[in-house]
C-alpha cells in the first residue's frame, strides 16, 4: 500500500490449464513484450528527440538558474512550460495509451484494449525513471515478461465464479476447501482488477492469477478451529536491533536474537557448486575466449557456444534463486507475525541497508602492513534481505493505519549508550557484549532494549522507562542465552555467543 491510495491486498490462485492453453498463453504473453519494447521504442526516440531540441534545452538552463536563486514563482512557470515541451513530444501516459492502441489492434484476437492500456502504463514508469531520476531504459528479453494485468474485474482478464476469462480462454483456478482466507476475502471484498502471471517452476512454466482486492485483508484462521491464527498485540511496545544477517527483538514479554533466514548459506553451498560447473562447461566450450591466464579477452567481439548442459544447469541455477527467494519471503512473513504478535508500537533505527552493499573508499592496512577488503555487507545483505522484513512489518502494521517508529540513529546511538552511567561509549564492531552495571549484557539485545524504550520525539532513549523495565529485561536476556548455550549448530559470530561459552 501506499500513501493517498486506497488499501488492497492480493491473493494468488494456481491456474488449471491444459497444454494448448499454456501455448496461448506463452504466445500472448510474447506479444505483451512486443507491444511492451514497440511502445518504450518510440518512447526513447522520442525524449531522444525532445532533448535536441534547442527551446527544451533552452527552459533547462533557465530551470537550473531559477533553482540556485530559489525563485518558486519563475521555477513553477519553468516546470510548466516544460511539461509541455515533454506532451508535445508525446510523452505522457495517454499519449502512449494512443500509440500502443495502433499496434494492438493488429493482436486484437490475444491482447484486449484494458491490457495493451496497462502495458503502456508499465512503459510510462519507465519513462518517467529517465525524465525526473536520469536512469536508463531497458527492452525486455525473450521469456522476460512474466505478467499481465487488466484495468477492472469487468473487462479483458476477468474473474468469476472460480474461472478466469480472458479472450476466448476458460481458465480454472484451484481453491483449497480448508483456505478460509482465500473464502472469506471473495466473499466479503470486491475485486479491483486481475493479473496474470508466469512463473518456471522446476524448469516448466506455471501460470498463476493474482486477484487485486480492495480493502484490508481478513485475519487467518486455523482451518480446523476457524480460530485466529496471529493476534497482535495492541498498544505494546517492542525494539527491534536489525544488522545484515542477525535481528535482536526484545518486548515486555520476550527477548530473542536470531539469524535472519538461516538455511540460506546451505542453498548459497549448492549454488557456489552450479556456477563452477557452469565456469568449467564455458571455458571448455569456448577456448579461443580466453586468455592465457584465464582472463576474458577484451576488445574483440566474441561469439559464445553453449552446450546442452550448460544450459541445463543454468535452469537449475535459477530454480536455486527461485527457492531461495521463496523461502526469504515465507521466513520473513513468518518472523514478522511473531514481531507483532509482541506489539503493535514498533521501534527501529533508521538503516540505509544499500550504502552498507557499497565497497568502502578509504584505503585501510592492517598491523601487518597489508592493505584491508574494501568489502562491506553486500553478500550478507542479498542473501539475508533485511530490508524486505522491515517492509513486510510496515505493510502489515498498515492495514491498521500504523507504521514503523524509526528513530533518529545520529542523536539516538543504540549501541553506544549506557543507561546506567548515562553515557555514550564507542565500541568496535567486534565487542558483542556491553557491561552495564554489574552486568554483562549481548550488545544487540541492550541496542534492542534501549530502542524498545525510546522517547516520543524519537531522538533519545527515554532513562526512566529503562530502568523501570531493565530488571524484566535482565532475567529474558539471561533465560535466553542459557536456552542457546546448548543448542549443537555454528552461530554467526555478529551474535557473541561463543564468546560466552
């Protein structure tokens, strides 16, 4: 959901299609792509054309005089005018609605007005990227346009009563008997519009509708009970300390800290093994490629062989990343039920994951003398998506008209402070423990505690609530690191827990 839009939620449904259903649906779904690259096409020749254009170039400089003399009037006139520049250059979202309409037209037995319409969207936003963010255009390749979607449930791609029509095609869905979310949310919500979406599965293609519905999406149940299956709790603070891999959650009622997805590296060990072999199979097929040292040549146009089963074990490794993103998602949903199943007040600090993915600048060396990686935590961060939990828990708190408490991190200092002393001590990132008073405290916890306590500006911790809940505090934290000190499997070492045993 976002903000000035109403709430929707989305259910996805396995479609039931003989085989020359699935060939239509490849065939149309190829045809989305042409129309897709024919329409961002013009749409490149176009703003390729707007910018040799001596009055838009013109209106730019005048643009960036007006923004260093911060004149808003002259700015707003400016902005106008090139708006119109960009419209009389047909770049807006109707415009392209007419250009894509002249094509369809010729596909008009696979690919309705609705769809062709949303196709042209999709190239709009685009386009938009490369108006207002200077990023680039990209055409889609073969096989790489994997959805589809129409403009209403009354038109084009429809859904009703368990069948999808689309065009001529009469495609069933598969509803489990025991599903009472996907009963109770047709039963009691409108459909906005559907979308139809392609998936490779084990290496065969699935075909699956995905129901844009309006409103908020009804609780699960457990099927045998018809009861609750996650009841959050209101009102009820919880801190919540996330790094690159770990998550430190502490509530009034429970403390713990765990490795975010942690079956990932074993899926990480099978994909090492599939990209080794795909390395070996390419430089056996292609010698004249390489160099002596086993660099690639460069400056010349090289042409590439492949063998079957190069190509057979590539399926395999993008059905590696397709589980692995599966079982992030799952594991995070999983995770952020829990979270707000300890409160609906979520405490976190402000984190710019994908500045942590970027190799440092600064040249370090070690006591030794030799120079140190520049490497930081991007292989940690994509293979752990701490971000996508923080925005799942921001979805979820949504559908309640709530969201995520982010504090400040420059005057809060989660991990230096000292509640006790009232103090900020800095620390290296290899001390895991904090000693606060008399006692020894996980450093991610602590971080977790002091957030969890945070004042109403969101600036600073609040020193009174800490030492009204420190003492609670202190007996979870310990139970929970007795639970683990037995628990026979390899912590990550961010955790500390070897430290203690």
């Amino acid at each position: 959901m976002t903000k000035g839009k109403k709430d929707c939620f989305v259910i996805e449904l396995k479609l039931l299609i003989d085989i020359w259903q699935k060939d239509i649906l490849l065939k149309r779904f190829e045809i989305a792509r042409t129309l897709y690259n024919t329409t961002l096409s013009y749409a490149v020749k176009q703003y390729t054309l707007m910018q040799e254009s001596k009055h838009y170039r013109k209106q730019l400089r005048y643009y960036q005089k007006a923004k260093k003399s911060n004149d808003s009037k002259e700015l707003k006139q400016i902005a106008k005018e090139l708006d119109n520049i960009r419209q009389s250059f047909g770049l807006s979202e109707y415009q392209l609605h007419a250009y894509i309409k002249k094509h369809q037209h010729n596909y008009k037995k696979h690919i309705d007005s609705n769809t062709s319409q949303k196709i042209a969207s999709t190239v709009w936003k685009a386009v938009q990227d490369v108006l207002f963010k200077g990023s680039k255009a990209h055409f889609k390749r073969y096989e790489m346009f994997h959805s589809v979607e129409g403009k209403s449930n009354k038109a084009g791609i429809r859904f009703k009563e368990n069948i999808v029509y689309w065009n001529g095609l009469t495609l069933p869905v598969r509803i489990r008997k025991q599903d009472l979310f996907v009963k109770e949310s047709l039963a009691l919500h409108a459909i906005k519009y559907c979308r139809l979406v392609k998936k490779v599965i084990r290496g065969k293609h699935t075909f699956y509708v995905q129901l844009v519905m309006d409103g908020i999406p009804p609780a699960k149940r457990i099927p045998s009970t018809g009861a609750f299956r996650h009841s959050y709790q209101k009102q009820k603070r919880v801190g919540i300390d996330i790094g690159p891999s770990t998550i430190a959650i502490v509530s009034e009622e429970t403390v713990f800290i765990q490795q975010l997805a942690p079956e990932v590296p074993l899926l990480e060990k099978q994909k090492r093994r599939l990209l080794r072999k795909l390395d070996r199979s390419r430089r056996s097929t292609n010698p004249n490629n390489f160099k002596k040292d086993g660099t690639i040549k460069h400056g010349v146009k090289l042409r590439w062989t492949y063998s079957k089963n190069y190509q057979k074990t590539k399926k395999q490794v993008k059905e590696l990343y397709r589980k692995k993103a599966s079982y992030i998602k799952e594991n995070h949903g999983a995770l952020a039920n829990r979270i707000l199943s300890l409160g609906d007040e979520v405490y976190i600090e402000t984190m710019h994951f994908k500045g942590l993915t970027k190799r440092t600048k600064e040249t370090k060396t070690n006591i030794q003398g030799k120079i140190q990686s520049k490497k930081r935590f991007g292989k940690s961060i994509g293979n752990h998506a701490p971000a996508m939990l923080v925005e799942i828990i921001n979805q979820k708190l949504g559908y309640t008209k709530q969201t995520i408490q982010k504090v400040n991190t420059i005057t809060f200092k989660a991990s230096q402070y000292n509640h006790v002393t009232d103090r900020y001590e800095k620390k290296k990132l290899h001390q895991r423990w904090s000693q606060i008073g008399s006692h020894l405290v996980q450093r991610d916890l602590y971080s977790a505690f002091l957030l969890m306590n945070s004042d109403t500006n969101l600036q600073q911790t609040d020193p009174d609530l800490c030492n009204k809940t420190f003492t609670t505090f202190l007996k979870l934290h310990n139970q929970h690191i007795e639970d683990l000190k037995p628990v026979k499997k390899t912590f990550p070492l961010s955790l500390g827990i070897k430290q203690i045993k």
